[in-house]
C-alpha cells in the first residue's frame, strides 16, 4: 500500500499556498483541422473530447515509444492547449511541426500563460475544464488516489512562487505519473509505463504512429513490465537502465521504474 511520504503529510497539512510549476508549458493548436491533426498524430481519442473537457495524451514514436505525455485540452471547437510538465512547448511544436503538412492549423507557445498547482480538494468534475477560456483562466482537478490538488492556467504574474513545485513533482509521482527527460524520451512504450491506467492512450481509435505497436502488446498480451513506485531504500538499490524518473522532498525520496 502506498502512502504519503512524511515530508509531503507535513506540507499538505500546513495548508500550502499556490506554486507556478516551472516545468510546465503550453502549446496551442488552432485552425479547423486542429482536432483532426491531433487525432492522427497523438495517441489518446481525441475525438472523445468536448468543449471543455481533458485528457491525459502523449505523442510516440513509429516504433511505439513515448516521445511525450502531456495533458491535452479542448477549449473550442477548433482549438486545443497541450499542457507539457516535461517537454518544452516550444521543442514540441518543433517536432509536430514537420507533420502539419496541408493541414490547416497552427502551432504556437502561450508563452504568456503560466501553469500553477494548487494543494486541497476541488470542486470540478474529472475531466472536465472549469474557468473561461476568453479571460484565459482555466482550473482542472489533477487529484491522485493519495494526493487532492488542481491544476490552473492564468495569465502569467510579475513574480512566481515556485516553493510547492517540487511537493508537486513527488505528488505526481505517487500518482503514477511518470516525467520523461533526456535519454528516456523514446526509451518506453505506454504499457510499460502503465499508462493505460491514466486512460492516456487508446486501442479502440484509429491509426497513429506506434498504434500497431501498442494494439499488439494490449491485444496479444505482449508487455512483460509495468512501471513500478519505488521507496527510499528500493530507489538506493534500483538498477538505473530501468529508473524513469525520481523525486525528492524534504527527507523523502521515491521513483518510478520499470520493471
């Protein structure tokens, strides 16, 4: 049974203020074929979205390896807001771009917007996108099984508190989040970092690339690992080739492999 790390008990409890998470960055996409586009190209059912409402997505590569995972949004009818806690926007957008083609939407960095957690329970419905999108002030709930909290987009202020990030990182963690940085960008496919239990990826849509990949190993039960939350001691003793990520806070330490 997993339970919340006596540093991270300790800060929830001291009622938290909210915390600009640095990592994170938000990519636009816009134009009549936004939706479309997405749906060729990233691996959860894009489709399924309504106006207002999020998904837990990621983009792989044509051997079926996750290049990112983000949390993508449907603001309006034709436009989307990618929310990446690893990826640079403006990297991401690079990459994409190569495969607009004809197409007809554009890509750009909401450079203005800043992404804030929020400690404590919330009253929007999963999925779902509270706020208005005019004022560009959104809130959606991110809770995890151990973890109450919610995630803001607003426009970005003069001064940022970041003191909560890290509680943050080690929150998501928890929640089987994994973050993927340097060499593990394109190391993993979905199932060996147990996305399917974020909802993030689709076997029911049609083709986009790595689906052949992730539609054998969930059809034919081919998938062997499973990403796995390791504790201070078992993260000492972890083999590295198969550490995606860790996080520490005040004394506590944890990761996430795949073993």
């Amino acid at each position: 049974m997993v339970n919340i790390p006596p540093s991270l008990n300790k800060f929830l409890a001291s009622s938290p203020s909210d915390s600009v998470l640095p990592g994170y960055s938000i990519l636009g996409l816009k134009g009549p074929d936004a939706v479309a586009f997405a749906q060729a190209q990233f691996m959860n059912d894009v489709a399924l979205l309504d106006v207002m409402q999020w998904q837990w997505n990621g983009w792989l590569s044509t051997k079926g390896r996750v290049i990112a995972l983000f949390l993508l949004l449907r603001v309006a009818e034709d436009e989307l807001l990618i929310v990446s806690p690893d990826m640079p926007a403006a990297e991401l957008g690079r990459r994409l771009i190569g495969y607009v083609l004809r197409n007809r939407v554009q890509l750009g960095v909401w450079s203005e917007l800043e992404c804030v957690g929020r400690f404590g329970t919330s009253t929007v419905a999963a999925q779902q996108i509270a706020g208005d999108w005019n004022a560009r002030q959104l809130e959606l709930n991110l809770a995890t099984a151990l973890v109450p909290r919610s995630l803001h987009l607003r426009p970005r202020a003069e001064t940022a508190v970041t003191e909560g990030a890290s509680a943050w990182a080690m929150a998501s963690l928890l929640g089987g989040i994994p973050s993927l940085h340097g060499e593990q960008i394109e190391r993993w496919t979905p199932h060996q970092l147990s996305l399917q239990l974020l909802h993030a990826v689709s076997v029911k849509k049609g083709c986009y690339p790595g689906q052949e990949i992730v539609a054998r190993t969930h059809f034919l039960g081919k998938n062997k690992r499973q990403l796995t939350l390791l504790s201070d001691i078992a993260l000492t003793q972890a083999d590295p080739a198969t550490l995606v990520c860790s996080a520490q806070f005040g004394d506590d330490q944890a990761g996430l492999a795949v073993l």
